[in-house]
C-alpha cells in the first residue's frame, strides 16, 4: 500500500478495535522463514482431506471444464466474475486510504460494465488498466493487524486468523451475496462460487501437479507459498489476489 496512506481517527480506532477482538495470537510476530502454526496437527488433518477432495472430485471436474469450455469462454468467465467483485475492491481501496487504486478499480469496473457487457469482456485490461483486487484480510494488515495464527480452512485451503476474518466480512458485504438473500436468489450465489472455484482450480491444473511431484512436505510448501504471496499482495506487489478470491496459486493448492 502506498506510504502516503491516509491515516484517520476512525480508521485508527476501527483498528485497534479490530487487533483487540483478535486477540493477542493475531499479532504473533513470525520470523522470516517461519510461519506461525500453533495448530499444525490439526491443519494437516484438513490439508490431507482438502487433498482427498481435490483429486477425487475438484480436479476431475476442472479438466472436464478445461476440455469441454473454450478458452475464450472461460477467460469471459474469470472476467465476469472478477467484475461482480469490483465492488468489494473499491470499497477495500478506500478503507486502506488507496485513492489511486479505488480511482483506477472503478474506471475498471465502469469500463467492463458498459463497454463489456457486464463484464464478459474485459475491455479495462485491454485498454491497460488490468485487474489488482483487494479485500479486508489486506485492509486490515493495512490497519495494522497482524497475521494471527496460520490457519487452513475446509476446501478453501490456507489462510490466517486475519484473512479469516477478512473474508467473512467481505462475505457479509457482497453486494451480489446481499441481492440474492434479499430477492430469494440464493442459486445465483451457489452457481458463481462454484463456477469461480472450478475456473481457478482449471487454471492450476500443471501448476499444482509440478508442486505435488516436487515438494519434499506439501503442507509446508503451501504455507510458505500463501505467506509469500499474501506479504507481497499487502504490498501491492502481486496483480491477483485470492478472496473472497483467496490468492490464486496458493489456496488452490491447498485443495488438492
């Protein structure tokens, strides 16, 4: 996030309100090469039945998707879905005092939705402003709310105490989430869940299967790897991001 962040009361209040709900294990300092993962047994336990799920069921059906969906159609799904999203990341801009990134997300989310009819097209990278998402797990890091403990959670793969918390308040304030309880339209939210989970994971197909063939400990490799890429997202250093898009090479990984 940039260093002229804008710094306000209410936002220093909402943080140090936030860090104390957490608790004191959500700024446990970790070191460089360490993640901090004080329930490791219990983590691995979840990591090897997200493993299970994946080959069993997730992976079959993502190359099913690869095999039977075009490219383009595909790309127009990811682009569709990222739009509905945009919302979340404009207001995640805001939060973190990133005017720039709020300016540039909703050019892009005006540009893709009548230019690219709703999103289907994504017209915005095209024309050079590409895709940077951003949700609550970055804005409170932002805030000043550390890691917590590494948590990985079912299906969803690894995350954090903060990025937990992250994503259930980004769950809360869909928008898209909010239409379809309030209009009986809770199909609409199932569909697109799973269609972004089968989208991503088809993404990953070689990458995933060159990590299982050359890690030593699965497990370790993807903590490390979410650390790393979510340090690097904080640091609006990473072009994607993952939830509720959790990040995109690492969660998914840990469904497999």
């Amino acid at each position: 996030m940039p260093a002229s962040m804008f710094r306000s009361p209410i936002r220093a209040a909402a943080a140090a309100t936030l860090a104390a709900c957490l608790g004191g294990c959500a700024t446990q300092p970790t070191t460089d090469n360490a993640v901090y993962d004080p329930l490791e047994p219990v983590n691995r336990g979840v990591f090897a039945v997200n493993e299970a799920v994946d080959k069993a069921v997730i992976k079959p059906v993502a190359q099913g998707y690869v095999f039977v969906v075009p490219d383009p159609v595909r790309d127009s799904v990811q682009s569709f879905i990222r739009n509905l999203l945009s919302p979340l990341t404009i207001a995640n801009n805001l939060l973190q005092g990133d005017f720039d990134g709020a300016v540039q997300a909703t050019g892009r989310f005006m540009t893709n939705t009548i230019l690219g009819a709703g999103g289907i097209a994504d017209v915005a990278t095209q024309a050079g402003n590409g895709y940077v998402a951003e949700d609550f797990g970055q804005t409170l890091a932002v805030w000043g709310v550390g890691d917590g403990p590494y948590i990985v959670l079912p299906l969803l793969g690894p995350s954090n105490l903060r990025d937990t918390t992250g994503y259930v308040v980004d769950t809360v304030g869909d928008p898209v989430r909010i239409w379809g309880v309030s209009n009986d339209h809770e199909e609409w939210l199932y569909a697109r869940t799973g269609a972004s989970g089968v989208d991503r994971r088809s993404r990953l197909l070689d990458e995933v299967d060159d990590l299982r063939r050359n890690s030593i400990d699965m497990y370790a490799t993807v903590r490390s790897l979410y650390a790393q890429q979510r340090a690097a997202a904080i640091r609006d250093q990473s072009g994607t991001s993952p939830q509720p898009d959790f990040p995109e090479y690492t969660t998914d990984a840990a469904k497999k």
